[in-house]
C-alpha cells in the first residue's frame, strides 16, 4: 500500500493502491525519475477526473486540499 501524506504538514491524506499510484505517476508531472512528491489544485484534480481517477481518490484529494489554491502531496511505500 502507498500512504499519501501533505509535504508541508506531514498528515496522512490517504492509503492508495499501487494503480491508484500508477495513474499518478502517469498523469502528473515529475522533477525526475525519482520524484516522489506532486503540486495538486483544483485543475489536477480535474485532468485526473478525465484520466479515469477513482471517485474516492478525488475526494480524498479534494477534502486535503480544501480551500487551499494548491498544496504538494508526497508517497511512499509502507513497509
């Protein structure tokens, strides 16, 4: 599983699914190869809606960035 936490607070945002992982990784934009950290806001949220993102993803990432402009979210694996 893969916990999704705010970069700037640390909380977690959510446990997400290796797929779920994987749409992220293929929709969003990475610094590098290694990148583990993306900058969500309300258009992400709509490109990741169009790209077939599970409701529950969004709204998960929706309730964490709130009224927020934007806010960067950072993964990693447990264990």
């Amino acid at each position: 599983m893969i916990d999704l936490h705010d970069r700037d607070t640390g909380t977690l945002i959510a446990t997400i699914s290796e797929e779920e992982l994987a749409l992220l990784v293929r929709e969003l934009e990475e610094e590098s190869g290694d990148d583990q950290d993306y900058f969500i806001d309300m258009g992400t949220l709509h490109l990741l809606k169009d790209a077939g993102a599970p409701a529950a993803l969004l709204h998960v990432l929706g309730r964490a960035l709130g009224e927020r402009d934007g806010m960067d979210i950072v993964w990693s694996r447990r264990g």
